[in-house]
C-alpha cells in the first residue's frame, strides 16, 4: 500500500470560511438591538465610544437613583476596541485556569492583530494530542487498532489493502471524535479555546508488520474557527457572559468588523497490536 493514506476525515470541510461563524462586520446598532445584546462591556459603551467615568457609575448605582446613562468622556472607537479587548482577556480567567491557560490569550491577541490569519500553536497541539490518547475521551484508537488487528490475525491477510480502508472508514463513522468538551474543559481553557473541532482528518503515516505484531503511526489534523455565529450568541447561557457579548460585538459589528480566523491543530500518534 502507498502512504500516507486517509483513514478517516469529517462532512465537515476543511477552509470553509461561509458559515456564519466566520461573518464579521455584518450587522448594525439595530440589529444588536433585536439580539438583545446592547449591554456589551462594563468598561465603555462601544456603540458611542463613550469610556465610563467608573466612579461617577458606581455612585450612580450605590445611592439608586434608578436607570441612568452612564457618564464618561467620548474616546476613538480604535481606543474602545482596545480597551474591550483588555476586558476580554481579563474575563476569559473565568475559563482558563492551569496548563493551557494561556492558549485563550493567545488567540484573543490574535483576534485582534492577526486581520483573519490561520493561528496554530505548540502548547494547543499538546492538548490536541492528549484528549487523542485520553481513555474514555476518544475511542477512534481503539478502534483503528482492533480492525487492523482483526485483518492481520483473525483474517490471516497480511496486507492493508483498498477494501480494508473502505471498511474501516465506514467504521469510524459511529466514533467519538476527539474534542475539547470533557468536564476540566471547562475550566483549564480548552473549552473556552476551541471546544468542539468543525473539521478532522486522520491519516496512516506509517505502517510496519512484524512476525508477531505491527505498529503504526497515525496523522490527526484538526480545524476549528475562532469567531462566533449568531446561534452561538442566542444561546442564554453564553448570552449571559460578558466575554462572548463582547467577542461578538467586535466580530460582527460594522464599524469594528474584527477578522475570525482558522485554529488549526496537528498531533501524531504512534499506534501498535499484535498478531
């Protein structure tokens, strides 16, 4: 058999930059309006470019004299972007605690400054590579090695041919998937990062039978995008977090119009049964 050769890859394509995840710039003061959605930040008003005076603010809520506009001073709408910017990276702690913690801030700052570039990193392919291996997180492993295992032993074919992939693609369909949605997800930064990944594929990179056994090593390639659709922020529970209001309003709104980009994750996986 030639290799690489794919053993598995998602409905889901990869580059596809026309859902609505990767929008921006699309919708209008009015628009926000009939989302729902117009308390974006507790720094600035953003649909004035107003910067709170956070003294006056707080004075005005302490002694209750009922709703009132907050009072500031009007700034750029580039300085309101920054500064909700800062509010965003400080919020998103809320989410990422430990080890990959810092992997939300790194795509917040590339939000902002990578004009819709494709952003990979180290310690994301790490995390990618863990829940692969994790027990009870991903059984795609488990059953890659026990349909090869099946075809060398119980099949008595020493070869890996176009039909055993056809079969085994079939298989894969009915597998978990590796994501980030395990319940630590939710608070080491993973879920707030990527959480669920829109496009994989897998390969087998390398393949090497021996008199009593085999090992192989296998390609995960991953996709996701960094940006928010409007089903996203419909979502009440999301909705209620400042930090996606805000992540929403500098993606989608026309006068700020931030680029969402592709997260893209790669891990290699060595594999191995007996025959």
């Amino acid at each position: 058999m030639s290799l690489p050769r794919e053993i598995f890859s998602t409905l889901h394509r990869f580059e596809d930059y026309h859902i609505d995840d990767m929008k921006y710039g699309d919708l209008n003061d009015w628009d926000f309006q009939q989302l729902g959605l117009q308390d974006i930040s507790a720094r600035v008003d953003p649909f004035r470019c107003l910067q709170f005076d956070m003294e006056a603010t707080f004075n005005i809520h302490a002694l209750s004299f009922g709703h009132q506009q907050p009072q500031g001073r009007l700034i750029s709408r580039q300085h309101c972007a920054d500064i909700m910017f800062d509010e965003m990276k400080e919020l998103s702690a809320q989410f990422a605690k430990g080890l990959y913690s810092p992997i939300i801030g790194e795509l917040i700052d590339h939000f902002h400054y990578g004009n819709g570039l494709p952003w990979s990193g180290g310690l994301l392919n790490c995390a990618y590579e863990e829940v692969i291996r994790g027990v009870g997180t991903n059984d795609m492993l488990m059953k890659i090695r026990d349909e090869v295992n099946k075809q060398l032993h119980t099949k008595r074919d020493a070869r890996l041919d176009d039909f055993f992939f056809v079969k085994l693609n079939s298989e894969m369909k009915n597998s978990k998937l590796p994501k980030f949605n395990r319940y630590i997800d939710r608070v080491n930064g993973l879920g707030v990062s990527v959480h669920d990944i829109y496009a994989q594929q897998i390969k087998l990179v390398r393949f090497q039978r021996y008199a009593m056994s085999w090992e192989g090593l296998l390609s995960f390639k991953g996709q996701d995008h960094f940006g928010l659709g409007r089903e996203d922020i419909a979502n009440e529970f999301y909705k209620n977090f400042r930090f996606f209001r805000i992540w929403f309003f500098l993606q989608r709104h026309r006068d700020y119009a931030y680029k969402p980009f592709m997260t893209n994750l790669t891990a290699h996986v060595h594999i191995q049964g007996s025959v």
